[in-house]
C-alpha cells in the first residue's frame, strides 16, 4: 500500500521509497525515510495535496509524490 492509499485519521509506517533521483532525495529530504512513522491529517477536496504529520511537523505532499512512499 503508498502513503496516497491511507485513509484521514490513520498511522502508518514506511517501508520503502519507490522514487529515484532528485526526486527521492527530496522526499528524504523532508524527513520521510524508512521507518518513520507518519499521520494522516487530512486530503484536500479534490484529492491533491495530502496533509500529513511527521517527526513533529506538518506537512503537504502531492498524490504523485505520495504515491512513491510505500507504508504498511
């Protein structure tokens, strides 16, 4: 399952990074890394961008880059 497939309100933990290149570097570059767990706070009507909680911090994130971080 990636992180686009989680529903509002649940925890996750990721796996794995999907994503290659600078692409990949900057999502680790935005602290989401294997390991890390990471709260679903809220989608925006239409789906895009995802609001999401981690080490502390809010943060938003494109379906497209969402759907590179695998979670279980």
């Amino acid at each position: 399952m990636t992180l686009k497939e989680v529903k509002v309100g649940r925890s996750v933990i990721v796996k794995k990074l999907i994503g290659q290149g600078a692409t990949k570097r900057r999502i680790m570059d935005m602290g989401i890394t294997k390991g890390v767990e990471i709260y679903v706070r809220k989608v925006a009507p239409l789906g895009d961008p995802v609001e999401v909680t981690v080490r502390g911090y809010e943060l938003s994130l494109r379906k497209a880059d969402a759907a590179m971080i695998e979670v279980e």
